[in-house]
C-alpha cells in the first residue's frame, strides 16, 4: 500500500473536513443503511472507489454534490480513504 500512502493521508484530510460532519466513523447521521461500511457500500453499488468518487463529485439525493468544493484529485484520495477505511472496519 505505500503507493497510496499520500493520496490516503491527503483523503483521511479531505474526508475530516468535507464528510466526517455526516460520517463520523463511517456512519451516516440522517439515513443510517446509507453509511459507508464495506456491506453497505458493496449493497448500494458504491464498492469501488470509482463509484465513491462518482457520488463524492454529483452527489444523490440527501448526498451532496462536491465537485465544485473538491478538485479530481482530492475527490479521487477521499474516495481512496473511504474505501481502504471500510475495508478496515472504520477502525479511526
């Protein structure tokens, strides 16, 4: 994993400021089936960070949209870190 390292501390940066207010550990505060746990992400169609980033950059729903917050590339680390932290269980 160190090939990621930068783009998941620059993602761990990105998700503390722009998400953590909605998903803390993973979590989701207004719609909790939508949290960012790996089965749940694998169940809603978001288990690559492809379609982590998709969502990141045009938002769904209650969701919004970053892609005028966010370059690609900081949309890019979050959905990086957001995946390797639910492969871990959210463990921080």
């Amino acid at each position: 994993m160190p090939a990621w390292a930068g783009d998941l501390e620059n993602g761990a940066q990105v998700f503390e400021v722009h998400c953590m207010g909605c998903h803390l550990n993973g979590g989701n505060i207004i719609r909790g089936g939508k949290n960012l746990k790996q089965k749940a992400l694998e169940r809603n169609g978001y288990g690559t960070s492809e379609a982590i980033a998709q969502i990141v950059t045009n938002g769904k729903a209650n969701m919004s949209a970053y892609k005028t917050r966010l370059t690609p590339a900081e949309i890019a680390d979050v959905a990086a870190y957001v995946l390797q932290q639910a492969g871990q269980n959210w463990p921080h």
